[in-house]
C-alpha cells in the first residue's frame, strides 16, 4: 500500500525521468514512414478527406496522394446489359471497391444509389468534417483513433515533453496538408450526358473471374465509374504535398529529441491508430462517393463456369450482344435464346 501511494505522489514531469533499461526509441519517427496503404483505402473508400483526419496519425501519411493506385492499374471491362455498349471502369475507387467485394467464380450484385439531400451550408460543413460510413463498428473504430491522438496530446502535455507535441503536431501539419489537396482534387467533374429518369444494368469482369452486376440510375452509375475520381495535381499543389512529406521526414529525424516516454507514446500511437483504421477500412461495406453509395446485396452466387453466367444473363435481358463483345461467347455460338428459337421454328 505504501509503494501504492508513492507511486501515486509522482508528478506526470518525473515520469520522463524513469528510462527503461536497454530499450532505446532514437528512431521512433521512423514508423510514421512505412509505406502502409491504411491512409489511402480509406481515402478510396470514403472518396474525399474530412478535416477530422487531421486527428488520424499512423504510417503511411506521407502516401496518401497516392490512393489512386490501390487498384493495381485494374480498369475492367464493364458491359450495359440494356443497351450491349462496353466500356470501361474508369474510377480506380470504384474499382478498389469492387474488388474488396468480389469474390473468384461467384457473381456479386450491387447498387449504386443517390444519397445527398438538398445541397445547404449545414451540409457542406457536415461533409467537411464527417463522411458516411456503413456501420457502427467502422465508425466507432475511426472515432477511438481520433480519441487516442487526443489522448496522445494531451498526455505529452501533462509530462512537459515540448519535443514530442512538436512531433505531433508537424505530423498534423503534414495531414492538414494533404487533407486539402484530396478535397481540391476529389471535386466532381466531367461525367458525360445526363439521363434523368433511366435505369442501368451493368456487369463487371474483374481480375481473378469475379463478377460485378451493379443497378442503378444511369446518373448516378456514370457518377461513380465515368470520368476521374481524383484530377492530377497542379504545381502548387504538388509542391504543397512534396513539402507535407519532407514533413514527416523531418518529424522522423526530430523524433530522437523527445524524452522516452515521449517516444513510447508516440509509436503506440501510431501502431494502434494503424490497427483501428484499418479495421475501421475492413468494416466499410459501401462506398461514398460524390453523393452516391454503392453496396453489396444479397448472396454472391456461384458458377462452375463462366459460360453459365453468360446463359443465365442473356436469358434475362434478351440480348447477347453484350457478351460477344466482352469475350463471354464467341460470335458464331448459340446461346439458349438462339436454340429456343430454331426449336420454335
């Protein structure tokens, strides 16, 4: 009980004085430069950057310009099954997102809806600061990370390390920064023609025989797969992310000043931050994007062959043009609408 109650007495400023023996964290900024990709599948997945990511420290900050390529330079063939034109997924977002949902030999079915209300000043802020998420566990999970990164600060407050707020606070920097680019660079452009009113059906052959049949409104499907997600960056702008990321070189090099349980706070930080938003990224079952959602539903369904998905969907729409032209059937082959036909004859 004594013990207890020293323990107790200590000032949160002598806490910095009691080192651990043989544990040396010198090189504790380095972890804010591994080239995880957490950061960017949530920019991916969201579709823009709130300003309450500000809060949300973890390796990786450095890269998160790059969430345009976490789709591997896949852009899949897609197929209007009313109308037989095939074209291509043009939104590396949307093609991330597929293929998180995809599934090999199984055709997955999703539906693009439209979720803005009325455009206001309340909802420009909202969407500054919040973006939508499908669940409570994705949501409750990005939240503790934006908890432990105040918790972060204010505990390196009450030991009187200035090193490590300064830490801290240029990695907040460096995200504000780049915060501000996605948001200037996500902004809605070309989209092609509008068609109020009509509905769309498309399949989508991704990488590894997995299959895509999205529903929707042909606006909101062009709103989502037509035209850019991010436009490229102009000079200034990549000046201010090239300046961002020598940032966060500099945090790295800086990091050694700070006393050590300024470094241990520090790299708990950003591994913990880096567990709950990719966990948070993992429980996201839509994806946000210029007002528009898209999500599974229902069943994945299985097929022993590709060809038995072509049958089945030229079938249903009547038509099979669609499936020449993406390479499901050759042109001179019958399907069953053709055999029914010659039957009927």
């Amino acid at each position: 009980m004594a013990s207890q109650n020293i323990s107790s007495d200590i000032p949160p400023q002598l806490w910095s004085n009691n080192s651990i023996a043989g544990l040396s964290l010198d090189a504790a900024g380095l972890v804010a430069l591994a080239d995880l990709e957490t950061i960017e599948e949530r920019t991916a997945l969201t579709g823009t950057s709130t300003y309450l990511d500000v809060f949300v420290l973890c390796p990786g900050i450095h890269r998160q310009q790059h969430a345009t390529g976490l789709n591997g330079s896949e852009l899949p063939a897609v197929a209007a099954l009313t109308s037989g034109y095939v074209f291509r997924v043009e939104n590396p977002a949307t093609v991330l997102f597929l293929q998180k949902i995809g599934k090999t030999g199984h055709l997955v079915n999703a539906e693009v809806s439209h979720v803005s209300g009325n455009i206001s000043a309340w909802t420009d802020f909202q969407s500054a600061w919040w973006t939508p998420n499908s669940s409570f566990v994705s949501a409750a999970s990005y939240l503790a990370t934006i908890a432990l990164t105040v918790m972060a600060i204010v505990f390196v407050i009450l030991i009187g390390d200035w090193w490590a707020l300064t830490i801290l606070s240029i990695l907040m920097l460096s995200r504000l920064c780049n915060i501000v680019i996605v948001r200037r660079r996500s902004q809605v452009g070309w989209k092609g023609a509008l068609e109020p009113g009509v509905n769309g059906d498309l399949l989508v052959l991704l990488s590894q025989d997995r299959w895509i049949r999205i529903k929707g409104t042909v606006d909101d499907l062009k709103a989502v797969i037509s035209g850019q997600w991010m436009r490229d960056m102009t000079f200034a702008e990549s000046s201010v992310a090239a300046t961002a990321t020598v940032l966060v070189y500099v945090d790295a090099a800086l990091a050694s000043n700070a006393q050590q349980i300024g470094k241990i706070a520090l790299v708990v930080l950003l591994l913990l931050s880096a567990g709950l938003l990719g966990f948070s990224n993992d429980r996201i079952e839509a994806l946000h994007m210029f007002g528009r959602s898209i999500k599974a539903v229902g069943q994945a369904k299985a097929y022993k062959r590709r060809r038995d998905l072509a049958d089945e969907l030229i079938e249903e729409t009547g038509r099979k043009d669609w499936a020449i032209r993406l390479g499901m059937i050759n042109a001179g082959s019958k399907s069953k609408i053709d055999q029914g036909i010659q039957v009927m004859m």
